[in-house]
C-alpha cells in the first residue's frame, strides 16, 4: 500500500518570538535604511557639513600666515572668535542643504505609501496609527539629527583638543548642551513638517515641490523684512521701537524659526568669524561724519543687516505649532482605506 502524499511545501515556524513592542522601530528602521541608500544623501550630507570645512581651512591659513610674536604669545586673530558664533554661522549655512536632505528622504515617506496603498497592509497588521507614524517620524528625525551631529561634535572636539588656550572651553562650558538642543531643532522641524505635507499627496515628488514652495516663499518674505530692517534702522529705529515687530517677521520662515531659536539656544547674535574686523555684536546706528558730513545718514556696520533676536515665546510658539500642525493633518490623513470594485 502506497504512502500518502505529504505537502512539503509548508513548516511551522518554530524561530524565537518577540514581544510587537517596538512596532514603530521596525517602519524606522526601514526608512532610515531607504533614505541613506538614495543617490544624493551622501552629496548633500558633505554639503550640509561645508562651512565646518571652511572654517578649519580658515584656522589653519591663519596659524600659518599670522603667527604669534613670540613663544608663549597668543594668535591675535584667534583670539577675537566667538566660539558660540562659528556654529551659528556654520547652521545657518546647513539649512537650505538640510530642506534638500529632508525632501530626498521624507517627502514621499506617506505619499508614496498612499500611491501603492500600503497602508491598507501597514494597517491590516498588529500595527496601530500611532505605531505607524512615530516610526516614519523617526526614520526621517534620526538621519537629519546624525547628519548635523557629526560635524558639529567633529568641529566641537577638535576645537576643544586645539584651541581652549584660546578660550573655547572657557567662554561657555555648556557649550555641548547647547549644541544637542541645536542639532534637534532642524530635524524635528522637517520630520514633523515633511511628514504632515507628505500625506496629503499621492506622490513623493508633488510633496516636495510643495515642502520647497513653501521654503521659498517664507524665505523671500523674510528678505522683504530684512529691507525694512535695515530702512527703520537709517532712519534712527532701535531696537526698543516698532522695528522689533519686524524683527521677529523677519524669522517668521521654514529657516528662520531654527536660526532665530538657535541663536537663543547658543547664547548669541550671530557675528563674522573675527568680530574685531568691522563686528560690533551690537546693534546700534551710527552717525556718518563722512561725505555727507554731520547730516549723513546713520552708517551701517555688518551686524546691523540682520535683526538680532526675535521673541524667544513667539519662535518657540510658532516652531510648536507648525511641528504640531503638521502632526495633526498626517494623524487625520493616514488611515486604511480598501477599495471595492461593484
């Protein structure tokens, strides 16, 4: 008697088994894995990091072509920086490159999985909403935090091991905590941003154009605000005048709410990489006694081309409520939606 036939194509699984408690972590992780493979990450990272690179080129010319006077002396160039001020300028660089970053790898982190309804499958398994979209969080926030982290903590050690005689440590010991509380802000502003944007669309690339739109848009705003700055400024304006209103419009953009928090967070107004060379640091007009003799209008040193601070409650306010604007339209948008034909 012959045997029966017996489906081989089938076993139990018998692998170890996990607890679904990290649920969101595995969405992360394939979305950081996705996004550090595309074509332009890498570019775009060394972009970012540039201004790092200028600056240690920078330091090295003038150790080499500006040398102390004698053995023991201090480098006098060296000894004008603002440590606190070479980060700034060194994040206010980074941030048209960190948008760039953000629309390669988070505008299409919904919007395509709308154009292939995976969410009916993302959904479908022991996987919540919330599971969902905190790993899609996470998988943009971790390589755009990475991304800033690095060269920043480079530059940080590196100054640290060279120049504390030149006050590095000296000038702010807290320096380190600052900067992780900079380095969070752009990332959580474009993951939360970029998510909220992208789930609205089908499509990846519409998401972006729409994210960068509106990138470009807040910028030239914030360029018409910066003209009046300077105009209340010719004409006499202060600080403690109407020109604060514009002031804090001048940060009302995509990079300046990160700028405008970061200066708060370092402690800073921002400043050329020698200060003695023209930089006041601070803000006041000055009357020109040059060709146009006492009635000249007031002159303008570098500082005073860019507003100072903006109300630290109103660019929190504001940053809140973008990221949590964002939040809710993609907690609104995602949800599993099966199509059945009659």
């Amino acid at each position: 008697m012959s045997n029966p036939i017996a489906d081989l194509s089938y076993r139990n699984y018998d692998g170890p088994l996990t607890s679904p408690q990290a649920r969101w972590w595995s969405i992360a992780r394939q979305s950081i894995s996705q996004g550090i493979k595309k074509k332009f990450f890498v570019t775009l990272s060394l972009l970012s990091a540039s201004f790092y690179f200028v600056l240690l080129i920078v330091f090295y010319f003038v150790e080499v072509l500006n040398p102390a006077q004698a053995p023991g002396d201090k480098n006098p160039l060296l000894s004008m920086i603002k440590w606190n001020e070479q980060f700034l300028n060194a994040f206010s660089t980074s941030q048209l490159w960190l948008l760039l970053l953000a629309l390669l790898i988070g505008s299409g982190s919904i919007a395509n999985d709308n154009r292939a309804n995976a969410l009916l499958v993302y959904l479908s398994k022991p996987c919540t909403k919330l599971d969902y979209l905190i790993g899609k969080w996470v998988g943009i926030f971790i390589p755009l935090a990475v991304v800033t982290a690095i060269p920043t903590f480079l530059f940080y050690f590196y100054c640290l091991m060279s120049y504390r005689e030149y006050g590095f440590l000296s000038q702010d010991p807290w320096l380190i905590v600052r900067l992780v509380f900079m380095i969070i802000l752009p990332a959580a502003f474009h993951a939360s941003v970029a998510m909220g944007i992208s789930s609205l669309f089908n499509q990846g690339r519409i998401a972006g154009a729409v994210y960068a739109a509106i990138y470009f848009m807040t910028l030239f705003f914030t360029k018409f605000m910066q003209v009046a700055w300077i105009f209340s400024f010719r004409k006499g304006g202060s600080e403690s005048s109407g020109s604060q209103f514009v002031a804090n419009l001048y940060y009302m953009s995509v990079d300046g709410l990160q700028i405008g928090l970061a200066k708060h967070v370092l402690g800073t107004r921002g400043g050329l990489m020698f200060p003695g060379q023209g930089m006041s640091g601070q803000m006041r007009p000055r009357t020109g006694k040059g060709l146009g003799g006492a009635n000249a209008p007031p002159q303008m040193n570098p500082a005073e081309l860019i507003p100072t601070y903006g109300s630290l409650w109103l660019l929190t306010a504001v940053y809140l409520g973008c990221c949590g604007l964002a939040l809710f339209v993609a907690w609104r948008r995602v949800r599993a939606v099966e199509v059945i034909g009659g």
